[in-house]
C-alpha cells in the first residue's frame, strides 16, 4: 500500500461531509447559533422579527455618513486603503479612551488593542487563556456569540446564576470553589454587566464591587463585554467594572451599538502585559484589520456629534422598550413573566410550567412572528421556558403586532397544554430571582 493509500475519504454521494473524520477535535463545537438560524426565516417581511439585536441604524444621518467617507477616500485614500498596524491606529485609540472616560474608566491609548468587533476581542482572549477542558465562568444565561467562541477552545462553560441584580456574588464564589475543588482550572469570568444580553439586567453597583472582590481573591481574571454601556434610558451612566480594577478587568468594547455595526470596529483593554498577546494574536488571525474602517470612525468621531447621537439612540431605544414592555402587560396570558431592563435591546421572557419555546418556535413563525429561544444562551441545554425578545429594530406599532402574534401562539400552547397534558419540563434557569417581573 503506497503512502496516502490507509487512510481514504468516502466518494463524496456517500455522506452530507466527506471531511467529517479530518476535523479537529475543536471544530466539532462550531454549530450554528440558534439566532444565525433564525435569521433566514426572520428577514421575511411578513414576520415580525423580535429575534436578532440589529442596532437600528437608519437612525444615524446617512448622508453625513456617506459624506464622511467620501472625503476620507480623497484625502487620505493612500493611508485608509493601505495595511495598518496590527495594534490600531494610534489616534483612534485616543479616541476610544475619551469614549470609556464616560463610564469612569482612565486609560491610555496604549493599552487599547483595536479588533474587529467585540467578537474578535473575545476570541482573542479565549485563544490567549483556553485550554481544553479549562473553565469559563459566565452568567446564565449568556451571549450566544461568547457560548459559541467557547465551545470553539473546547472550554467548559459554568453558568452562574443571575436575578434582578445581576449576577449572584455568592453563586460565583460557589462556582469558583466547586470547580476548584474538582480539580478544575478556573480561568476567568466572562460578564455583561450592563443591560445584559439576552436578560436585559444590569448588575447593581454594590454586587459589582462584590463580584471584584472574589474574582481578586481567587485569582480570576474578569471579561466584562460593554457593548450597550451607553444606551442607558434614564442618562446615567454605569461606572464600568474596568474603573475599579485596572489589573484584574479586561474590557471589550464596540462601536456597533453606538454608530453601526457595518464598520465592524471594537477593542479591548487590558493589562499591559495581556497587551501584547493580544497584538500578537491579532497579527496571527488577520495581520491587521480595516485601516479604512478605523479611520471612518475616527473621522466621525472628530467631525461630528457623536454624544448627540448616542443621546439620539436611547430615546428611539426608550420607545420601543415602552412599546414592548406596554404590550406584553397588555397582551401576555397569565403565567408569563419578563425582566424591564433600563436600557439596551432586549426582554427576556419565562413562559407559564409546560410550555417549550423551542418547540414553540415552528408554530410562532407559521403565526409571522421570530424569538429566540432560552436554549440557545445556556451551554448546558437549560433555559427551555424562556426566550429572548428584541426590540431595538422593528417600528413601535411592529413590535406591539409582533407581542400579539406572540401572545396568540402561546395562549394556543396553553389550551394545548390543559387539554393534553404536554409541554416541557419545569424550567427555571433562565433568571433567577423572586418578583413578578422576572423568571
């Protein structure tokens, strides 16, 4: 038998992969998101999509935008369309610490790593940490993009449990000693503290030095993602866990929920030694990212009233959240309960005992309705009675049509349920607290 002749692949008529048995150990975490599915079915117009958290950004002013751009392209086109430094360009780093001096953080620009998007930041520091096997601390439920960029490194993922507060200090404390105790490498605690994605709660500023306090002791670094900081409803804004711990906080930030995700600018900031892995891991993955898009935004943020705008997006945010919030009290069947959170894009939602918003799901769309569903934010498959609502890009009256579709699809699961006896099993790991008003 000649070299290359042990091993031979199946024609490729005989199965869906042919590659199926090459993958990398790794490769078999990389599944799609349960929202990147929903997004075929939900871009149809004729369903109302309370699904993905699409930053509405017909509300910035386009002809500006476009203006913008076109003068960069003729004045400073060599640069803008040329290689850049894998660090980010130095004055927009300036930049982005005037930005994070709004939620109380000092910082210099050259501790600032450039990304594209929050999500690159995030792979980079799990790349930078992960091991196999090694444990991720996050809230529960949590982002589903930061689920999948885990389950990527093969980490093992440790839902701590939140309430109305965020999350719960003495169940991180708990998870941190269980973990160790069963010999377990606890590597760090990944968090959105504010206007959390999918729950919507913000952890309070007492838990907030608390949650510092043990991560300090225990020697575990924090994640804290910070993409919707600034779209408080009320105008005040969070202190940023960063503020406090300089050396124990590596922050991700984004300008995508700001000015436009299609720019595809983020950074982190972190600890200067953890600076330079991250420069290096940046040049590994892409050599250097968009020098033109790095250079838009700066000149945006040079020329134009980028805190009129932010203002400009939480009223238009405030709106839809009252819209929602107006019409699940008005619409939603006894049973149902959600968090109202005080600023961001999104409800969580927990469903009346037997109902499966999974399940649910097909019967939804058919209705011309989009969620996604709680099992998507849980590693471990918990969250089967919540769901997660958006209401930062449909129009107010869309998003009360969308809740009524909603509310018709679950009374009928209800009817089903008393009739027959089915649904899903008792399921309350979405949100944990006391209260009427979360689950």
């Amino acid at each position: 038998m000649s070299y290359g002749q042990e091993e031979t692949r199946q024609p490729q008529g005989s199965r869906i992969d042919a590659y199926v048995d090459q993958y990398a150990a790794r490769a078999r975490g990389m599944v799609a998101s349960e929202v990147r599915a929903l997004f075929a079915v939900a871009s149809r117009p004729e369903v109302v999509s309370l699904a993905g958290g699409m930053p509405y950004v017909t509300a910035l002013p386009l002809d500006t935008v476009g203006e913008l751009v076109q003068d960069l392209v003729s004045r400073r086109g060599p640069v803008a369309l040329q290689y850049g430094s894998g660090q980010g360009d130095p004055h927009l780093r300036e930049q982005i610490c005037e930005v994070m001096r709004l939620e109380g953080i000092d910082a210099g620009p050259d501790d600032v790593v450039v990304t594209v998007g929050s999500q690159q930041a995030l792979d980079l520091v799990t790349r930078i940490f992960i091991d196999p096997g090694d444990v991720v601390l996050a809230e529960g439920p949590s982002y589903v993009g930061a689920l999948g960029t885990f389950a990527a490194y093969q980490a093992n993922v440790v839902h701590v449990p939140m309430d109305s507060e965020g999350l719960i200090p003495e169940a991180l404390a708990e998870a941190i000693t269980t973990a160790r105790a069963a010999g377990r490498r606890v590597k760090f605690l990944y968090t959105v503290p504010t206007f959390q994605n999918p729950a919507g709660v913000t952890l309070s500023a007492a838990r907030r030095r608390r949650v510092l306090e043990i991560c300090n002791g225990a020697g575990v670094l924090v994640v804290e993602d910070n993409p919707y900081g600034l779209l408080s409803f009320d105008g005040d804004t969070m202190r940023a866990l960063r503020a406090d711990d300089p050396e124990g906080v590596v922050y991700l930030g984004s300008f995508s929920k700001t000015l436009a995700p299609g720019f595809r600018v983020g950074w982190a900031l972190a600890p200067h030694a953890l600076r330079d892995k991250l420069v290096l891991a940046m040049e590994s993955a892409v050599l250097s990212h968009s020098a033109f898009s790095q250079l838009a935004v700066g000149q945006y943020l040079t020329t134009q009233p980028w805190r009129e705008q932010i203002k400009d997006f939480r009223e238009l945010y405030s709106e839809r959240r009252d819209a929602m919030l107006s019409s699940l009290e008005a619409l939603m069947p006894a049973g149902c309960t959600w968090t109202r959170p005080a600023g961001g894009f999104f409800v969580w939602m927990t469903l009346p005992e037997g109902l499966d918003s999974k399940a649910m799901l097909p019967r939804a769309v058919n209705a011309r309705v989009a969620y996604v569903p709680g099992t998507g934010f849980f590693a471990d498959g918990k969250g089967s009675r919540q769901m997660r609502l958006s209401y930062c890009y449909p129009e107010p009256d869309r998003i009360r049509e969308g809740v009524r579709r909603l509310a018709g699809v679950i009374e009928q699961e209800l009817a089903v349920r008393d009739t027959f006896g089915t649904g899903s099993r008792s399921d309350r790991d979405g949100v944990d607290t006391p209260g009427p008003d979360l689950a």
